[in-house]
C-alpha cells in the first residue's frame, strides 16, 4: 500500500484483523486480511492468494467480509487489467493496484494510468478437459495413469492427449510418462484444485429446454436445482429437471415451459453426464456445481458448499 501513501499522500496504517478467525477456512486460505486506516479511515485489506474469482462470487466473499466486520473492504491487487477494472468500478468495489490504479469511493478517490496488460490464459475448459480433471479430482490419489479414461469417457486417446496438455498449459496439473503411459499429478488436491479451476471450468450445460413428460427419454440423470435439492435440504423447485447428452433433434422440445405439472426441463449437456456420476440417477456432483457456478442465489451457493464437502470428507 505504499504506493498509494505515495501517490495520494495520506498516511495509511495497517495491522492484523482480529476477526478474521470468523471467517470460513475457505477465505483465509485463499485470502490475506489487514485492518487498515486511510488518514484514519477504517477499512479491510483484502489481498487475493491467487487469481480472483468471478464477480459474482467475489461479491458474496465482500458481503461475507462486511458481516464480520461492517467496514469498506478494499483489493489490495498486484496488477489489474482493463476489464476487471471496469467491473469492479460498476460493482462499486475498492480497489488499489500499482502503479497508480486507486479506487476508493469511501474516500471520494478514483485514479489511474494506462492499464496492465496481463499475459494469462482466459480460455474455458473443452469437456474433455474438464472430465478428466474432474475425474482425476474424484480419485484422490497424487497420480493418476491416463492410460483408461478415454474408455472410461468413451472418447478418442487423442482427445485424452489434448485434454492433458490443456490442464498442464493451465497450471492445473504437471504431466509425466511412464514408458509411453501418460501420467498426470498436481500441487494443489481436493478443494484447492477445484477452486483453482473455477476460472476455467466450462458449463456443461449448452442449452435448456421443455420437453412434455410422456415424451421424455427413458433414464435420464436429474441435474441442475432439482438434483441438488435431492441431494441437498435446498427445497425443490416445481418443476423436474434433467441431463441429456446425445442429438437433440431426437427430443421433442420447446423453449418455452407452458405447463409445469404436464413438462420437465431438460438440459443439454455438452459432455455425458452419467460417466463420473457419484449417486445413482443424478448427475456428478462437481460437474453439477460447474453447471451452477452462476447462480448467485446464497441458499444454492451454500447447498453446493455442503456437497463439495462430501466428495473431500
């Protein structure tokens, strides 16, 4: 924050936040806090471990922050680019990042220079990707043999290769061999890695329609909030939703839900949703998380919490 002394010519205080013990593990592992004072200004350091998660969960992690303590939280960031500087700004978060990117509207200050220019990858997931890292997240185990899951997925061995090569381009896992057996491990397990691959993870849903119940397939998984109210104690929405993977021209749909009692909703999957499935008839549960990441509903955000819980109980 030195920068900032320096350039608005306050002088700032920081020291340790007494509450952030309240928090959840989750924020004081991916998160550093400090009580700060801007020429006596009171306010919450927020410095990010990693890469920010979108804006909608940074919002819920600000608003969480705030309930602690009721004070104006402030990113404190080592670089910002254009974007996410003008997201923050319409989101009205305090921010301050070097050189001389200054935001803080508790204290009627807004500066900055030209923007950084942040060499990263912002690509998605392609579905093979993201089954097998998810796949590899399941297993728990620090190594895992590529050799079986394009058998496993029913995909092609070159679609396994390039997966790899994608989640190593990420910084998501290291690859190696054994012989000629492709082996892939990763620093980070369990909830660490999935939060690490938030930013790329690819909604598996591709499109959502209605379909009259007695024109439904047979077998198909539940998913979206309907299967995490079967999971979860989330209440049930009105209206059943499911997972299909496969030609959409063999169902009869329409976008539109004109009966709830007499249609589902039916989500069409850009990978099967049924390979990694960890209960019978619903789909997977990090692959239904994926799906939700969106949804800024507090009640499904914390349903979604408990069951990742469970997979790394």
């Amino acid at each position: 924050m030195q920068f900032v002394a320096d350039t608005l010519g306050v002088k700032i205080k920081t020291k340790a936040w007494d509450d952030e013990g309240k928090l959840p593990y989750y924020f004081i592992n991916h998160y550093e806090f400090r009580k700060a004072s801007f020429d006596g200004e009171p306010c919450i350091l927020m410095k990010p471990k990693g890469e920010l998660v979108n804006l909608v969960a940074l919002k819920k992690h600000i608003s969480r922050v705030r309930e602690v303590e009721l004070l104006p939280v402030v990113l404190d960031l080592d670089e910002i680019t254009a974007r996410w500087r003008k997201s923050l700004i319409e989101a009205k978060i305090p921010f301050a990042a070097p050189p001389c990117h200054i935001y803080l509207p508790f204290l009627g200050v807004a500066l900055f220079n030209r923007y950084t220019s942040i060499n990263r990858p912002t690509e998605t997931l392609m579905p093979s990707s993201q089954l097998l890292l998810f796949h590899y997240l399941y297993q728990a185990i620090p190594k895992l043999h590529t050799g079986e899951t394009a058998d496993i997925f029913g995909i092609s061995s070159m679609q396994i290769s390039r997966a790899v090569k994608q989640l190593s381009a990420l910084d998501l896992v290291f690859d190696s061999k054994d012989g000629v057996r492709i082996i892939i491990s990763s620093k980070e397990r369990g909830r660490d890695l999935f939060e690490k691959a938030k930013p790329y993870l690819l909604n598996p849903v591709r499109k959502k329609i209605f379909v009259d119940n007695n024109e439904l397939p047979t077998g198909l998984p539940l998913s979206g909030h309907y299967a995490l109210s079967e999971l979860t104690m989330l209440g049930k929405p009105s209206t059943v939703t499911y997972a299909f993977y496969g030609n959409i021209r063999k169902i009869n749909g329409a976008d539109l839900l004109v009966d709830q009692n007499e249609q589902a909703e039916v989500e069409v999957w850009r990978y099967n949703p049924t390979v990694l499935s960890n209960y019978p008839g619903v789909v997977d549960i990090l692959s239904l998380a994926a799906s939700l990441l969106s949804d800024d509903d507090p009640r499904v955000e914390q349903s979604i919490d408990e069951l990742l819980s469970e997979v790394w109980r």
